[in-house]
C-alpha cells in the first residue's frame, strides 16, 4: 500500500527523499515531489512486532537506512536488516514514530527539516519532531503488483 507521511507538529512538511537523504519539506504540487514523498510498506514478517521496511515508490530496492553518521538516507540494495523499523504508535500524541529495529532506540526525527535516527531525548519538542502521520499516498499508482 502506498503511503505519505508528514510531522504531527508540521502537518504542511512531508517526509522525502532529496537526492536520496531524508528531508520533511513543505508540499509543492509537482510530480517530482509527489513521487519523492511517496512510499510503499513492506512487511518484515514478524507477527509479534509491527516491523515494516519503508521503501520509495520512485525506484525500486531504495530503503529508508541509516548512514553511518545517524543521517537517514534511502540506499539501493535488497531488504536487509539495517532496513527495518518499528512502526510504534506515540503514548501522548497521535500519530507513528519509526524506531530502528538493530540500533535499539535510534528514533527518526527531524532536526532543521533534516531527517536524522536519534537516540530518545525527554521532553515534548523531541516527541513532536519524531512522530509521523500517515497519509493517502501522493501518488495513487502504486509500485510493480508485488505491492
């Protein structure tokens, strides 16, 4: 199933790709931003934990990672570990946080716009700059049938 996301606190900003590294941006009505921000769920095959793999809908085999230094990036490879995530809903706001599932409490986040996977830090500015809602797709035809 295709899907968007935007942050909880910035609700205009959808999570993207910008020359494959993550971004939130503000929505521009174009078809180059509605595919970089566009993205399809895969299922990890765990049923105890909601373990999914983001990938983008643009290119085929692009996974939302994590670089070395922390930043998010979408890498060209098959489905491996350092892919997947858990989709876990946020205690006291609505919405999702993505929560690498190898590098225990690395939590995606925003910082400056920029998407980083961060260790939890207290406090509510951290909650808001960290959790997603799921959008409709911005772009309604999806990926190959494998879908």
């Amino acid at each position: 199933m295709g899907v968007s996301y935007t942050l909880v606190n910035f609700q205009d900003r959808y999570l993207r790709h910008i020359s494959w590294e993550g971004f939130v941006s503000l929505f521009e009505d174009t078809s180059l931003f509605k595919q970089d921000a566009t993205f399809v769920e895969r299922s990890a095959g765990l049923a105890a934990v909601k373990l999914q793999a983001i990938q983008n809908d643009e290119f085929v085999n692009r996974w939302l990672t994590m670089r070395d230094d922390g930043r998010a990036v979408f890498v060209q490879n098959e489905l491996n570990a350092a892919a997947i995530l858990i989709l876990n809903s946020a205690l006291s706001v609505p919405g999702l946080r993505l929560i690498q599932f190898f590098h225990s409490g690395r939590i995606l986040r925003h910082r400056g716009f920029e998407l980083w996977w961060d260790a939890e830090e207290e406090g509510n500015s951290f909650l808001l700059d960290s959790t997603f809602i799921v959008r409709t797709a911005l772009v309604q035809e999806l990926l190959s049938s494998d879908v």
